[in-house]
C-alpha cells in the first residue's frame, strides 16, 4: 500500500484524503523588488491527514495554519514569510475548485 505524508501538516504517511484542483487553479509564486517570480511547484494533487481535511473542508484558515505550526513547526522554524507562502498555497485549495476523494 502508498501511503503518503500530508502536504499541509507533514505527518508522515498520514494522509487519508486527495484534492485535486482544476488546472485553472491560480499559480503561486515568490516576487522580490527586481520583477524576478519564482512560481511554487503545483501538481493540483494536494494530500491531507484526518486532521487537516476537516479545516480545509470548514475554510478554517487559522485552524490549519495552527495545527501546521504545531506539526511542522517541530521541525522547520515558522515565521512569517512562512505562514504568508502557507495562506497562498491553502487558499488555492480552500478556495478554488477542487475535488476530494477518500485513498
């Protein structure tokens, strides 16, 4: 069996549920004052744990953005930069259509 790690918390192999954008999802990219983007790496397949799938289903933001901290932030520091990349790439799964599918 595949098991896989959640693409929002970073649980290892805990991810219970598959979103799959649409592919005219909005893209997500870092910018700095020069013009250069740097677009983030987006498949549209975006894997959550038990935990983080029922935040995402509520649009609760903060709630994923704690419980990320909690789990990754073990790990990785979180500051800022990071929880405003985090908003960006959330949003597009929150926010945009997607499909959900139990694996």
């Amino acid at each position: 069996m595949t098991t896989h790690d959640c693409d929002f918390c970073n649980l290892k192999g805990a991810a219970r549920w598959l979103y799959t954008l649409a592919d005219d999802r909005p893209l997500i990219g870092l910018g700095n004052d020069s013009g250069d983007v740097a677009l983030m790496p987006d498949d549209g397949k975006w894997h959550a744990c038990i935990g983080c799938a029922p935040r995402i289903d509520a649009k609760d933001m903060n709630g994923l953005l704690r419980r990320v901290e909690a789990h990754l932030g073990m790990v990785l520091p979180i500051g800022d930069f990071q929880i405003a990349l985090f908003t960006a790439q959330f949003t597009t799964v929150m926010e945009f259509t997607a499909s959900k599918k139990r694996i």
